[in-house]
C-alpha cells in the first residue's frame, strides 16, 4: 500500500496527456471486454466500475448501498456510456465517457489535494495520474513506484 496526493491539476494532466490517457483507456477496455468481443456488455462494463471504484471517488456512492439501487445506479451509468443507444459500449464511447467523468473529478478536486490510500496493485486511473504526475517530477522514480 501507498499514499497518493493528487488533485484537479494531476488528473487533467493525465487526461489531456493524449499518448498516455488513450494507452491507458484502450488497455483497460481490452481487458474488460471479457469475451472480446470489442464492445463491451451491461456486465463487463459494471464489472469496470467495480474495479476502478469510480462509484467511491466520484460519484460518492457509499459501499453500504442495497443492491437494487446499486444496480440502478450501474444502469443509468451504462446509458451515459451508451451514447447511440446500442445496447453495447465501444472503444470510442469508452473513451469519451472516461474522459468526461476524469475532467469532472478533476473539476471536483480542484486545486484542494486529497490523500488516496493505493494498494501496490492499484489499477485506478488516478493512480496512474499520480504515476504520470511522479514521473514527470522525477524520472528516476517513476518505475520504482
Ligand atoms: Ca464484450
């Protein structure tokens, strides 16, 4: 486990750092797209969100919330990723969402910077914000981290 500090301006640095955001993103999508099928499914997509914890860090979701308003919630945000209503959500849709939903965290923080606690195996996309962010203070550091 470590301590992160990030704020707004690590976030939208890792977002608007096109290579790094867009590597980042493919890599994660063809890892949840389970059956590679290039798109990825109501389950697969939930599944994402279990494993980001997006729900805690943004959307403020408490872990405690019953199951039916859980999935409420996964289905509402399925329909936000699902722009043209297909029922699946590809790689481009992927990426413009996730890309939304950074710059609103990043909006969020602000200039005010939280601690994050990270397992060492953390795959969050805030943790490879901070990643990014360290490596760009300290090259030497960043493969250790
Ligand atoms: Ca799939």
């Amino acid at each position: 486990m470590g301590v992160v500090i990030i704020d707004g301006s690590t976030v939208r640095a890792f977002v608007t750092d096109d290579q790094q955001f867009t590597k980042s993103v493919d890599e994660r999508f063809a890892a949840l797209d389970l059956n590679n099928d290039g798109v990825l499914s109501r389950s697969e997509l939930r599944k994402a969100f279990e494993s980001l914890r997006l729900l805690e860090s943004h959307f403020g979701v408490d872990v405690a919330t019953p199951p039916d308003e859980l999935t409420q919630l996964y289905n509402s945000i399925f329909e936000r990723f699902d722009c043209d209503g297909s029922g699946t959500v590809d790689l481009q849709e992927f990426r413009s969402e996730m890309k939304k939903i950074l710059l609103a965290i990043a909006d969020g923080l602000g200039s005010c910077p939280i601690q994050m606690v990270l397992e060492d195996d953390d795959q969050s996309f805030l943790k490879k914000a901070a990643d990014l962010e360290a490596a760009k203070l300290d090259p030497n550091h960043a493969q250790a981290s």
